[in-house]
C-alpha cells in the first residue's frame, strides 16, 4: 500500500478532522506528509522511464520488471483506479491553523512545477477556500473516469467491476520466460483454482474499492464542484458533477440488495425462496463479492465484515431522498 499514496493521505484528512482536539499531536504526525506524496508521485510517474500512466490509453498500468526487461501490462482493472483514491482536500481554517504544513507545501508548488504535469499539488479551488491534495491531476483524472463509466468497461449496473468488460472479448496475454499468462474477465466464480479459486480481481463487483472509490469522488467533488463534470454514463450525453457521479455509483451498489416489485433481490440470484417465501424473504445474505453482470451474490455468503458497507450507500441515498 505504500506506493499508492493512500496512508499519507488519509493521515492527513483523518488527523486535520481532530485538530481542534489534539493540535500538538496534529503537528507532529502531519507535517512531512506532503513529501511522502511527492515521493510516491515521482516513483508512479518515472518507474522505468514512463511510469504508470499510459497516455495513450488514459490509464494507470502495472509493470513487470524480469530482469533488464521492463512490459507494460495493459490489463485494465481495478489496480489502475486506485491512485484516484489518494486524495485530500484541505480547507482554508485548517491551513491557517498549520502553518508550517502550508509553508512547506507553498515550497513544493513553487519549487517543483514539474509535479504539476500529474498530480494536483495544492491547486487551490476556484473560491480560494480549500486546497486539493490528490495524485491524478485534473486531466487524468476525467481521463480515467471516461473507463470507469463505460458501460462496456467498468461500470455495471450494480457497481464498478474489477476488471473492465473489455477483457471479455480481448483478454490480456503475456509471455514470460517461455510460459503464457493471461488475464481475462471473469464475472462471477473463478474459473481457475490460482488464490484458492477466489475472483474478486477478476471481475466481480468487490464492496471495498468500491466504497473507496465513491468515498474518493465524493472528495473530488467537494473540491470541484460544478467546475467539472463529466458524462455518465459514458456515450448517454447525460454530464454530471463528481459528487453525483458518488451518489449514482451509490444507488447502483445499494441496488444489489434491494428488491424489485415481485421481491426479488440481484443478491440472491433468482433464489424464489428469497423472494416470495415468508421465511425466507427478508434474509439478506452478505456475500464476498457479486458478479460483474447481474450482480448475484457469489464467494462467501456471510462476508458482513466489508459488504456491510453497503449500509453507507442506503444511508446516503436516504438522506439525498429527504434533502
């Protein structure tokens, strides 16, 4: 996880809420954080004289290193997105209040302008209120937002899949040291016994980055707002701001559980006793992951540790409901 920029990130939202509680601790664990940023940055963008970023393509791809030779390994998956959930946006009263933090970041902006080619290094809101501390820098993030809300990628209609769609038809291949490896996409239950037949990174729709992600966008949004929206779906011409794009990816995650006007839940998988039997009905199975197409439950059945997360989207649709 080092390598993503999510622990310096979050050390800094989470510690900046308690300020008014613990300022000396606040000070002592913050600052510096922002050099980790910029280190992770540097190391994302010129790992093996490209880095991760494919511009071509929009994407962040893994690289395999064996020996001298380096491959870019163009499978588009989840492990490309999550360089959008290292972000923090920081508001005015809380830099005011750190003022050797904001003296060292105000150093970076201005002694690495270099860095701004690709991460959003205290770029200031279009109010002057707030601060936006984030890897992808604004282009690349609408960049590989346009893959996470193409219908035939990663958006599904139950949540964002762990592998685009695209792998369906076009799976990766590789060959390493005389031996094929592929990765294709797989919407439900493993069809290969590698990790114990588990599949969650192989297509399914997965509750925890997917949570981290809704969590990231609605970051994005706060820190945006109306300045930038982007279509979503993709090719629909309907353009939304990054907090309704949030809440949109919300409603499709809570909608694996609830039910439809026979009672039937995508969780359950066309189970009529889930459906339609008293007893059974409002027994809701927390599974591992659902799959990628139709967003029945697969993996473990009882998996309440992060599926229970789901409870997070009913809320927030709830509470826009009642706004």
């Amino acid at each position: 996880a080092q390598w993503t920029g999510i622990p310096p990130t979050q050390m800094l939202e989470a510690e900046s809420e308690k300020l008014l509680h613990m300022e000396e601790r606040l000070h002592q664990r913050v600052i510096g954080q922002e050099a980790a940023i910029v280190a992770i940055s540097d190391a994302m963008h010129t790992l093996g004289g490209s880095g991760l970023w494919d511009d071509e393509d929009g994407f962040y791809y893994d690289q395999l290193h064996a020996g001298d030779h380096r491959t870019t390994l163009r499978v588009r998956s989840m492990v490309g997105l999550i360089p959008l959930y290292a972000s923090v946006v920081l508001e005015e009263e809380t830099l005011l209040a750190l003022p050797d933090f904001r003296r060292r970041m105000d150093w970076f902006v201005a002694n690495r302008p270099d860095l701004g080619r690709h991460i959003a290094l205290g770029t200031t809101s279009t109010d002057g209120s707030r601060r936006l501390l984030a890897l992808p820098c604004r282009e690349r993030l609408t960049r590989v937002l346009e893959r996470v809300l193409d219908e035939t990628e990663f958006l599904s209609p139950h949540g964002i899949r762990s592998v685009s769609a695209a792998h369906r038809e076009r799976p990766f291949t590789i060959d390493v040291m005389g031996r094929t490896f592929g990765v294709e996409y797989v919407p439900g239950e493993s069809n290969s016994g590698l990790f114990g037949g588990n599949s969650n990174w192989r297509g399914p729709i997965w509750f925890p980055v997917n949570y981290l992600l809704v969590e990231s966008l609605e970051r994005y949004g706060h820190f945006y707002g109306d300045s930038l929206k982007v279509e979503c779906p993709r090719g629909s011409g309907q353009y939304l701001t990054l907090a309704q794009v949030a809440m949109e990816l919300s409603r499709r995650l809570a909608g694996i559980f609830l039910p439809d006007e026979s009672g039937a839940r995508p969780c359950h998988a066309g189970e009529l006793r889930y459906a339609s039997d008293p007893h059974w009905k409002d027994l809701v199975l927390f599974n591992e992951y659902f799959h990628g197409d139709t967003g029945a439950g697969v993996g473990a059945s009882h998996q309440t540790g992060w599926t229970a997360l789901v409870t997070e989207s009913l809320h927030d649709l709830a509470a826009a409901r009642n706004a």
